[in-house]
C-alpha cells in the first residue's frame, strides 16, 4: 500500500500543532516504511486500541512537498539503508509464498521489505516467507556444472516434514546435487516490534527480506 498523502498531512499538521496523532498498521507502515513518521506503541488511541501514538518527522514535510522516496511495489515499500538483525538458529523456514505478490524484481542490492507476522496466517512471517525467498534465490541462479555432496533429512513426499527412524532419530539422505552461481541472493531474518535500524522502526513483529547480491 502506497503513502495516504492526505492521512499523512493530518500527522503532519497534529505534529506541528503539538497534538497527538494516530495510525493504524495498514496507514501506517508505508509510512514508517519510508521515515515519515515514528511510533510510540506503548501509548493507543482511547478511541480506537488497533491505533497508536504517532509523530511526523521532517522528511513527511518533503515528501509532501513533492520530494521523491521509497520506491514500492504491491503492498511492500522496498527499503535502502536499513541493516538486518542477526541471525537466529531456528527450526525448518520452509512454507507457503507468493512471489507475485512481494517486490524482488524491483528490488538492488541492499533492499529490503518488511512483512509483518500479522499479515500470515499462521502469524510467523519468516516461516511463511522461507520458500518463496529459495525460489527466489534459485530463479535468478545458474548451473556451474559442478556437482557437491550433500546429507540431508529425508522427507515425506506428503506432509515433507522430516521422516523419524525408529531410533527416534531423523533419517537422512546423501545426495549429489549442482552447484549453483546466484546471481541474485535474497536473506530474510526475523525482527521484533521496535527493531531500529537507521530512521526506520519495525512496527509489530515480523520478517526483513534483503537482496545481498
């Protein structure tokens, strides 16, 4: 979803006037998005709970006076500048996507989205996003026409969660399989609400996908 110009200008003109403004999730994280405004999530609107306290900042009076920022596609502000969290160990990132549906074509090395948990059914962002980020990954890659080994976890062509041996142990397999040259690499990584990176804050829990090739 693209800036509401003139939800954003109501921001603007509460921020200068020294009152209190409010936005929602879906108003206001294309505008966290591009550092037009910063959240206060601690504090709601007693009129509506699902809005929180906000405050314009300077760059939202330059936008509204036609300077040029994030580029967007969809539903998802593609970011420059904003630095991953560090890697978490965590269990299987596989599941549903649609990469119709996010920015990667648009996106150059350095970008980022953010998608938040909320906006997946099952709530984890990182898991919903995992396949569409290695589909991702192997479109814009190429044979080398050499081969590695591999011991992987054999799994059900069904559920294709991993099969348990009766030892209680996951089975594995050793495979060869191609190496690839990406010419394109996406990394995604979890983020909690507040997250700071530069001028942007994450506004609820999520995922940050980067392309870092």
């Amino acid at each position: 979803m693209s800036v509401d110009r003139a939800y954003l200008k109501t921001i603007v003109d509460a921020t200068n006037a020294g009152k209190p403004a409010y936005v929602g999730q879906v108003m206001g994280q294309p505008m966290i998005a591009a550092g037009l405004i910063e959240i206060n999530g601690d504090v709601s609107n007693p009129n509506d709970p699902s809005q929180v306290l906000c405050r314009a900042t300077s760059a939202a009076v330059d936008y509204l006076a036609g300077d040029a920022v994030a580029k967007s596609t969809g539903n998802y502000a593609i970011l420059s500048g904003i630095t991953l969290p560090p890697a978490k160990k965590r269990g299987n990132t596989a599941g549903s996507g649609a990469p119709t549906k996010y920015p990667f074509a648009d996106m150059q090395v350095g970008s980022v989205f953010f998608s938040a948990n909320s906006e997946h059914n099952k709530g984890d962002a990182v898991k919903a996003l995992g396949s569409t980020v290695s589909a991702q990954n192997d479109k814009y890659a190429e044979p080398t026409g050499e081969m590695k080994t591999v011991t992987r976890a054999v799994r059900d062509p069904v559920t294709k969660k991993a099969k348990i041996g009766a030892d209680g142990k996951k089975e594995t397999e050793t495979v060869q399989l191609p190496v690839k040259k990406y010419n394109r690499k996406f990394t995604i990584r979890p983020v909690q609400a507040g997250y700071k990176s530069g001028d942007w804050v994450a506004p609820e829990d999520g995922a940050l996908v980067a392309r870092t090739i």
